[in-house]
C-alpha cells in the first residue's frame, strides 16, 4: 500500500512538472518529404549521372573479366580430351580462381557503388537537413517528420495539409515550389495539456 502511495505521489509531481513545462512551450510538429525534395535538387542530376557512369565502368570490368573466363572455359573444352590429367587439373584450378576472382569483384563493386552513392549524397543531404533545420527555425516547429519511411510507406499515419513544410524547404533550396494553398500559409499549433 506504501508503494502505491508513493508511486501516485511521483506520478502528480512528475505531471505537474510536466503541465508547467507545456505551458511555458507550444509544441509544433511538421513534416516533409526529403525524398521529394531531392528529387528536384539539381545536385541529384549530377549525382545520378556520377553514378551512372561509374556502374557502367564497374560492369564493363565484370563483362571483360566474364569474357576471359568464357574464352578460357571453351579452350579448355575443346583440348580437354587431348590434355594429360595433371595439366586438366591445373586448367580446372585455374578456371575456379577466375570464377571466385569474378565473384570477389562483383561482391567488391556492389559495395564501391553503395559507397559511391553515400559518398556523392552525402553533402546534397547535408545540404538539405540545413535547410529543414533553418525553415523549422524560422517558423518555430519543435519536430519536423519525415513523411515517407522508404518502400512507398509512411512513417506519418495522419498529417494535416498545413504541417507540410516540403515547399517551405524547396523555396529556401531555390527549387521546383508550388504555390502553396491557403491551408499551407497557416501552420498549426499543437499546445500539449
């Protein structure tokens, strides 16, 4: 019964504490879709060209090297009724050090194309976090969410129209923004009990 009372006792400390912090502050929540928005930062064209090229490079060094192994591999075919056994085995051992070569390289460039991208995304979205962080400042939102979890799903399961900063951000990034609807120009304020 002591425990209970104590818990309760903390339990009304604690909101007090809370009720009065929530007076002295308004919390604001938006949100936004940085997905959206990098699409339409210029940067994300170069970046893509960038990566383009480099995947190509990567592939081209896969197709050669599946080329020499594909040459080899039919060489061996075509003596390998004339070769001796050891000389077939050294051939064999061989053929299976290019393919694991191949396999090492392709494993080697997946991991350099998503360093690549990191790499080339990184400042765009530097970029990007400076602009949500200056647009909540100036318009005094406490947590700006990102609408879009990946995959076509939402991390936001309802968000009123006037909490989308997405074109307060694209306007101070000096690209693609719509007119924004009257329902836009009005954040809302959520002031906690």
């Amino acid at each position: 019964m002591k425990n209970v009372f104590k818990i309760a006792v903390v339990a009304v400390i604690f909101s007090w504490g809370l009720g009065a912090n929530a007076q002295q502050k308004h919390l604001k929540i938006g949100y936004t879709n940085v997905e959206d928005i990098l699409i339409e930062m210029p940067e994300s064209k170069q970046v893509e060209s960038e990566l383009k090229s480099y995947k190509t490079q990567l592939d081209n060094q896969i197709q050669t090297k599946m080329k020499d192994f594909q040459d080899k591999y039919e060489n061996y075919q075509r003596g390998e009724s004339m070769m001796s056994e050891v000389i077939k085995a050294d051939k064999q051992r061989e053929l299976r050090g290019m393919q694991e070569q191949i396999e090492a390289f392709q494993k080697d460039a997946e991991q350099a194309m998503q360093k690549k991208q990191i790499d080339l995304l990184d400042p765009v979205l530097k970029k990007i976090q400076k602009a949500i962080d200056d647009v909540a400042a100036e318009n005094s939102y406490t947590y700006i969410f990102n609408k879009e979890a990946g995959y076509g799903t939402s991390i936001m399961l309802h968000m009123p129209k006037e909490d989308d900063i997405t074109n307060l951000v694209k306007k101070k990034l000096n690209i693609g923004v719509a007119t924004p609807t009257p329902a836009q120009k009005t954040p809302s304020t959520v002031t906690p009990k």
